[in-house]
C-alpha cells in the first residue's frame, strides 16, 4: 500500500479505520500493513476512541 516506508511510530485512530470494512479482513489487512510501517523497536499506537462519551465531556465543560 505504501510502499517499503518504514516509520519510527504509527498511529491509528480505531473508530475511523476498523469495522468499517465489509468483513473483518480488511481490518486484518490494515493492521497487517500499519504493522509492517512500523520500525523494528517503533511504536503502533491505536487509539481507542469507540468508548469517547461526547455528552459527558459536554457536561464537564460546564462545572
């Protein structure tokens, strides 16, 4: 996909890249290739923003 790139980190936000496909081999196949970019010794970061509470973080603002 991206050819023979290699980075020190990749970071992946869940909730826009996963479960979006039509099975989970697509999801297979995007970590598959986010891990192969990854430096030997880097960091692969996924952010898990499926839990994010929009209304709770709304409240918050205003106490």
């Amino acid at each position: 996909m991206l050819g023979n790139e290699s980075y020190d980190a990749v970071y992946m936000v869940w909730s826009t890249l996963l479960g979006y496909g039509p099975d989970t081999e697509c999801d297979r196949i995007l970590l598959n290739e986010a891990r192969r970019l990854v430096k030997p010794g880097g960091l692969l970061v996924i952010a898990n923003t499926v839990s994010y509470d929009r209304e709770a973080l709304i409240n918050m603002m205003w106490l």
